[in-house]
C-alpha cells in the first residue's frame, strides 16, 4: 500500500499548490511540467525510478485536475455571478434561521457544485429533496464584497442567490432514500431537545450530529477557550466512539468490518460530510477494508489515501480549515505520539495511571504538535490549557457520546427508558462544560497572537525541541530542558506583549472589517469604544477580548458604544463572554429595539452596571482624560450617537461614530471642541461624513478609518481626499490591519500639561 501513499501525497501535493501557489493556466502550466519531471525519473536508478514517477506523475495529475475542476465546476458558476433571474433548485439539506429570513444548501438546475439560497422563513418548512423556483440574485461565493473568501468553496458551494420574493415550493424527491441522513439527523434534534435542556442539549446536539447552532455563546466560548472546540466538531474522535459503540454490540472482527463501513458512511452523510469526518471515515474504513480482504493496514496509507479522495470530490476542500486542523491532528498521532508515548514511559516498569496519563499527555502533545502553527494563524491563539482539559474531559465526551446516542435512538423506540439513558449523559455533558467553564477562567489559560512577539517564541519552542530530537537518545533530560526553557520565555514573551503598552495613552484601532472597535489604555486603565463588524466572518468581540487579555487586561473599565449599528455592537455579547466589564455607557434611543435590547441584556447579565449618558461626562483613564459627549442630533441612530474625546497632555483623539456632516455641525456647536492631533473618521470613511467644517475647525494630523469589505463604496474617495487637503496621514484598517497610536504627555516647565474637558 505504500504505492498508494506516495501517490496520495503527490497528488494531494498538487491540489495543495494550485489552490495556493499556481492558480488558474498556472495550475496547467505545472502539471505538464510534473509530467516532464515524470519522464526524467525514467532515468534515475532503480531505486529512485519507480517513487520518483508515481510521486512527479500524481504531483501533475493534482495540479491537472485542479485546474480541470475550476474550469468545469467553478467557472459556469462564476459567469451568473452578478446576474438576476429565474432559478429553480433542490433542496440538498435543512433550512437554517437567519437575521434576515432562512437560508438552504440547493443544487440549481442546469449547474454543477452547489449554492446557498437565501429567502424568507417558508424554506424553513421544506425538507430535502424538495424544488424552490422563483427569481433570485446570484453571487460569487469565493468572493464577498472585495474579499476573497474560502468557507463557501471549499464546502463544494460556488454561487451565493438571494432570493427576490417568494419562492414556489415542489415535491421534487422529498422522501427518497438519499434523504434520510438528513432527515435522521434532523429527528435526532429533535429528540435531543425533547430528552436534555440548555446547554446540555445544544452540546449533545453537536457531538452527535455536528450542528453547534444549539450552543449558547457562552458554552461555545468556554469550550473555545479550554481547547475543546474540537469535540463538537464531528471528527475522528466521535467515528471512533460511534464504532467502539458498534463494537460492543459486534464482537466478530469481519462482522464489524463489513458492518462498519456503511454504517461509518451513512454516519458521514448525517452529520454533513465535513472533511474532518470523511477523513475519519475513509481512514476507519480502510483497516476494516484490510481485514476483509486480509491485507495489512499501514497508517500514513490510509491517512493520505483519505486525502487524496476528499479533494478527488472537491479540490477547493484543501482550503478548508476543518481539513487542515483535522490532518495535521492525524499526521502528529501518526508520526510523533509513539514517540513522545516512549519517551515518557522509558523502559522501566509503569503503573496503570501513569501510562494512562502518559497515553493521554503524548496524544495531546502529538496533535498540538501540527495544528499549534494553524490554529494560531486561523485563530489567533494558543491554548495552555489543552493537554489539562483533554485528561479531564476527553473520557467524558467519549461517554456522552456513547449514552447519549443510546438514549436518543432508544427513544424512539421507548421514550421513558431514552429519558432514563439520558440522565447519566445529561450529567457528563454537564460536567465537561462545567470544567470547561472553569478552565477558560484560569488566568493565562491560552495567550494570543495579538501579542506579536508570540509567533517568534513558537518558532524558538519548535527549534529548541528540533535540537532535542537531533541531540540524540540520550533520554528525556534534554526535552525537559527544552520544555523548562519553553516555558521560562513564553513568559517573558507574554509579558514583553503585555509591557507595549506602557504609554500615557496607547489607541489601538482594532481590524474587526466593516466596523468599529477602538481601544484606548493608559496605565491599568482601559476603555473600549464600539465593538461590531458587518462582516458575518469576523468575530469583533474575540478580537477585542483578545487583544485586552494580551495587553494583560482582565478587566475593562469602561465599553462606550457611540450607538446601536449591528456594526458597532454585534460583538458586545462575545466580547462579555470572555473579559469583565465594569460599566456600559450608552444613548437611551435606538431604533433596532431588539438590538438594543440584546445589548443591555447581556450587560446586565454579566454583572456590568449599564449607564445612560445624557450629558457630558468625564471618565478616569488613569494618566489620560476621557470624555464622552452626548447625543446633539435628532433622528435615526447616526445623529443619536456619542462622541468619545481622548486626550493625554494636549493631544487628543476623537471618535465620532457614524455622526453625518449636519450632526458633526451641532456637536461643534455645541462644544468648544480643542484642535485634535488624531481623528477616527467618521462612518467608516462615507462621504457624508468628516466633513471639511469639522476639519478646518479640529485641524487634524492624522486621520484612522476602519473599514473592511463592503458594498457602500466606504471610503469615499472624496473623504480619502478632503482628508489629505487637510493634512492628514491616513490610515487604515484594511490596508494596514490593527493601528497603534502611543501618546507620552509632553513636559513644559518640568510638569506635564493637563488636558482640558472640552
């Protein structure tokens, strides 16, 4: 079978390198040079001859096929993108509930690959199977709003159509046999909801089914934060519970083999067929495959041969961040666990709990090994606390998962004796996220990648147990070593990131796209202003916590939020989930009441005393002044919103929110505003905004606007320009990610100045 794994990773390779590396005639241009390199193998030795062909011959296939799959999959998609008409499509899955209406998974008729529709809440009463037609705006997938995005492709999906209307419903194949993992899973549910309550049922609904919609914000946090995401994330873990689960019903090896794989297949197709539960499959299903047919199993054959097939169904998958994670994961149990297991037993004699905690430190170790780098890259963090929370929690997810299966589908069969099978599952799910709860509090549980230093410390950890390794086995001391040496200079990492911010007044204008969350620190006191983003692939509120816990903020002092745009709030919620907050200062209008809501819901939820500011107010921020101005305009949200000045020495900052040209007029008049050296424009760079009367009278040297991806054409050009008549260097989030400011109060006479209120 080793055959087969080089020419797994030559082909894999290839898909790699056209979705990276060699996009579109580039892709073509390769694999006719892989063959070329194919034919040169041919006069290799012996030895090399055969690997080097099948290696070069599967690299140039890869690169082929990847471009062949764009051209007859992709591209017919891309040309409707941008049109409007008539489409009809069937439905490949359940409809989920949205801000706006509902959305389905469809194939449209004529197309291959799939789309998204979305429409009203009548999809939400369709089941799979069944045809929608009506008109409907089409959308490129990869490419949202001048951003180029891969969430959508590499899920097989192409085309993004927004429904202008209604929608005629059909029969279609509603009830066909191809429906029914779907239609399973989505029974299963709605067992789940009637045997478990709150949390417990959201979580047993995804580490069963793999849909995490269910889980409060909170207990999806406190899992992230633990390092136990991946358990509701159908994976490896949850195919080897499902078949530990059969085994115990199936004591015959070949049984269970010719059993197992369908059973593992249909299990792929209910929970959605994710690329970390494929790769699950394939590699469960090919041990059983060498039992039946009486061949040996080899583990980097079956992890490579599993690649090779997802991205044969869609080589836009090696995009997919679920695949990554869950290979990597594989590759460091594969490769490094064995190791790592031996290295910490030794060859003396163990007693049962030692090697039970060695097996389980060793496969965390292992698994963190590849996925440390992604993880920090997609994500932004590294847990500390994994290894812990995998020895606490991972064998009670096993059993959750176990009885918890057990009494949903005995359920069906007998309510009471699901509801008596459920208890016990109930209070494991209890205790997993009970513990994940308390681990995501401990302080310095998992540090952030907002600290920039932090990437070179995990480039120096990897060098240093690289040494280790190429040192010798001279036993385990060196890798102690290496870990003592790890973790004396993460610390000092960590407190290098946290000692940036030793300014009078540090602004930190955060990169959260179409939104607007700025930080202003002085001292060890911290205000945030706003934290939203219009980008739904953006987590405003995780960024902002994240960038306060890397500047050791544990607890803020003040969240003012200008007013209640989904753009300037919508990561409220997140952000209280993760860090303590002292006191919301907000206006008393709104005109999205259940927003508004929302907000002060989860303020007050979380214990922080809610302010309504209707007159000016002057906040203590340590060595730097704040004041936060009220509404001065009438109307909608824009002209109902606070104004934040900043100011440390004679230096100011203002932030305006999404205050138009007439509303900035009445808040100059209204207050003697001073010259400002730095100005947040306002609206996110709109035209009706920073205008040239608040310009001339703030007189400002530098200009932020934070945007991201949008379809309002922000920032104007006219903005950009008005603001560099005026003298401003601008920048922005964008183009220059996360800005920072750092203002030191300027000494005259020996004393620093003191900044006045306005």
């Amino acid at each position: 079978m080793r055959r087969l794994a080089v020419f797994g990773g030559g082909f894999s390779l290839g898909v790699f390198l056209a979705q990276y590396l060699l996009p579109g005639g580039w892709a073509l241009a390769g694999a006719w040079a892989g063959l070329g390199g194919a034919l040169l193998c041919l006069t290799l030795p012996r030895v090399w001859r055969r690997r080097g062909v099948v290696l070069l011959a599967a690299l140039a296939l890869g690169l082929g096929y990847s471009w062949l799959y764009a051209r007859q999959v992709q591209a017919p998609c891309q040309a409707l993108a941008g049109s409007e008409g008539y489409v009809q499509a069937t439905l490949c899955g359940y409809a989920v509930r949205t801000d706006h209406g509902a959305r389905a998974p469809v194939r449209l008729e004529g197309l291959p690959g799939r789309a998204l529709f979305y429409g009203g809440e009548e999809l939400l009463d369709l089941e799979p199977g069944q045809t929608v037609s009506g008109y409907a705006q089409l959308r490129d997938a990869a490419r949202i709003r001048d951003e180029d995005i891969t969430s959508f492709t590499s899920k097989g999906v192409f085309l993004l159509a927004y429904g202008r209307g209604g929608v005629t419903a059909g029969e279609g194949s509603r009830g066909s046999p191809r429906w029914y993992p779907a239609q399973l899973a989505r029974a299963m549910g709605r067992r789940i909801e009637l045997l478990f309550r709150g949390d417990a049922a959201g979580f047993l609904t995804g580490l069963l089914t793999g849909d995490k919609t269910g889980l409060s914000e909170a207990a999806y946090t406190a899992l992230t934060e633990a390092g136990l995401a991946h358990v509701v994330a159908v994976s490896g873990m949850h195919c080897g519970f499902l078949m530990a689960l059969a085994g115990l019903v199936v004591q015959n090896r070949r049984l269970q083999a010719l059993l197992g794989i369908p059973l593992l297949a249909f299990y792929a197709a209910l929970t959605g067929g994710s690329p970390s539960v494929l790769r699950a499959c394939v590699m469960l299903s090919l041990p059983m495959l060498a039992v039946l047919l009486r061949r040996e199993n080899d583990g980097p054959t079956s992890l490579l041969a599993a690649l090779l097939l997802i991205l044969l169904a869609n080589p836009f998958a090696a995009a997919s961040v679920s695949l990554q994670l869950s290979f990597a994961a594989m590759a460091g149990l594969l490769w490094l666990t064995p190791g790592v297991y031996r290295r910490l037993t030794g060859e003396g004699k163990r007693g049962k709990i030692f090697r039970v905690l060695a097996a389980s430190l060793s496969a965390t170790a292992g698994a963190m090994v590849f996925t440390a780098p992604l993880a920090g890259y997609y994500f932004g963090s590294l847990v500390l606390v994994t290894p812990l929370s995998s020895l606490l929690c991972i064998w009670a997810a096993s059993g959750t998962f176990v009885l918890g299966m057990a009494a949903v589908l005995a359920s069906f069969a007998v309510l009471p004796l699901g509801r008596l099978l459920a208890l016990p599952a109930g209070l494991l799910a209890d205790y997993v996220l009970g513990t994940a709860g308390l681990l995501s509090r401990l302080p310095y549980h998992a540090v952030y990648f907002a600290n920039p230093y932090l990437k070179f410390w995990l480039a120096y950890a990897y060098l240093l147990f690289a040494a280790a390794w190429l040192a010798g086995k001279a036993g385990r001391r060196r890798y102690a070593l290496a870990a003592l040496l790890a973790a004396l200079t993460l610390a000092l990492t960590v407190r290098l990131g946290e000692r940036r911010f030793q300014a009078d007044l540090d602004v930190l204008v955060l990169d959260v796209g179409q939104g607007q969350s700025v930080v202003l620190s002085s001292g060890d006191h911290r205000a945030l202003v706003d934290c939203g983003s219009a980008n739904g692939w953006k987590r405003p509120g995780e960024t902002a916590a994240r960038q306060l816990l890397s500047m050791g903020c544990r607890r803020l002092d003040w969240l003012i939020l200008t007013h209640y745009d989904s753009d300037h709030v919508s990561g409220v919620p997140g952000l209280l989930e993760r860090l303590e907050v002292d006191t919301l200062l907000v206006p008393r209008g709104g005109e999205d009441e259940g927003l508004r809501d929302a907000v002060l819901e989860a303020a007050l939820e979380h214990g922080a005393a809610v302010r309504f500011v209707t007159e000016e107010e002057a906040l203590d921020l340590g060595r730097a002044a704040l004041w936060v101005l009220p509404p001065v305009g009438r109307g909608g949200d824009n002209e109902e919103g606070l104004a934040v000045l900043a100011a440390a020495g004679d230096r100011e900052l203002l932030i305006t929110g999404d205050m138009d040209a007439a509303t900035e007029a009445k808040l100059l008049e209204a207050y003697d505003l001073p010259d400002v050296e730095a100005l947040v424009a306002g609206h996110h760079g709109s035209k009706y905004a920073s205008s040239q009367r608040l310009l001339e009278a703030l007189e400002p040297e530098t200009a932020f606007v934070s945007v991201g991806a949008n379809s309002y054409g922000h920032p104007a050009e006219e903005t950009l320009l008005r603001l560099a008549r005026a003298g401003c260097d601008i920048y922005r989030t964008d183009l220059h990610g996360t800005i920072h400011l750092a203002w030191n109060q300027e000494e005259t006479h020996g004393d620093d100045e003191e900044a006045s209120p306005p």
